[in-house]
C-alpha cells in the first residue's frame, strides 16, 4: 500500500481529492477534532479497501449535518476500536443503533460484531492509511487549520489547543 516516493504531491493530493476535500469540511467547516477526523478518513479508507461500499465518495454530495452526523458515529466506532469499551448509554443488544448514519451508507454491512471479532486487523488497517495516505495528504489542511485557529485565537484573545497529529493509534506492543 505504501506509495511510490516519485509521485509528485501535486498528484497525490490530485488523487486525494475527495479524501482531502471531506477533512477539510470536518475540521475546517464543522470544526470537528482533526485527530479523530484523519483517523475516521483513515478508517473509511480501510473500509473501502477490504471491500465496503466508499462512505467517503457518498459523504461528498450529502449535506453537513449528515457529514457531522457520520464523523460523530466514527469517533465511536474509533474510541472502541482503542479502548475496547462503549460508551455507558449503549445497550449491549442495540450496538448498531450506535451508528445508523455509518451502517446505512455501508448498506448496513458494518457491524460491532466484526469490529470485535477483526479489531486488531481494522486497527493495523487504520494505522497503515495514517501513515501511508492521512499524514501526507492532509499536511497542508492541518497546516491552514492551525493557521486559523491562531488568527480566532488572536482576535478573540482566547487560547486554543495545537493540533497534535495521532500517533501509533491502536498500536499494542506484541
């Protein structure tokens, strides 16, 4: 999966179109976390890559509340994938109504079910398209975001976090 180092970036983010125009709708227009945001496009992409239907290419056309919706739902699919647990509120007989917005763009195909039982494989997945795809297709959009956020922070005289890009996620030691 690891791309060839004589592709131009140019053509890497030409590849990366779409990936690269959802994140920035995540963190840019709805202000979503950008760690969990290039983690849940890293996630969609292994996804894609073992043979689920693209949520990226249908998240493109659908409108924000729906994108916001999904990048709510990866973020639990994410913090389970680490940490093995759900959030308290979830009923251990209704694990997909946890993600409606995700199942139904994946033709209801994902389930907690194959999270739990391919947790590890998903994991080194997610990790792999981080480093491979995430980390270097959405440099630049990082790079703007913390750029507007110094220029909020200084107008409205409040600190702001830096973005912290995600590191070893999942990543157990054998």
């Amino acid at each position: 999966m690891s791309t060839s180092s004589h592709i131009s970036v140019e053509d890497f983010y030409a590849f990366h179109t779409i990936d690269r125009e959802l994140f920035a709708r995540l963190v840019i227009d709805l202000r979503r976390d950008p760690g969990y945001s290039m983690l849940s496009l890293a996630l969609f992409l292994w996804f894609n890559n073992i043979g689920f239907p693209d949520v990226v290419v249908k998240l493109r056309s659908l409108p924000d509340a729906v994108v916001d919706v999904v990048g709510e739902e990866a973020t639990i699919v994410l913090r389970y994938l680490e940490t093995g647990t759900l959030p308290p509120s979830a009923q251990p007989n209704a694990l997909e109504n946890l993600i409606p917005t995700i199942r139904g763009l994946m033709d209801s195909r994902l389930t907690f079910q194959f999270l739990q039982e391919q947790r590890i494989r998903v994991l080194n997945g997610v990790s792999q398209f981080m480093e491979d795809v995430c980390s270097r297709a959405f440099v630049d959009i990082v790079q703007r975001l913390a750029v507007i956020r110094e220029r909020e922070a200084a107008s409205t005289s409040v600190g702001h976090q830096p973005f912290v890009m995600p590191t070893n996620f999942g990543v157990r030691p054998p």
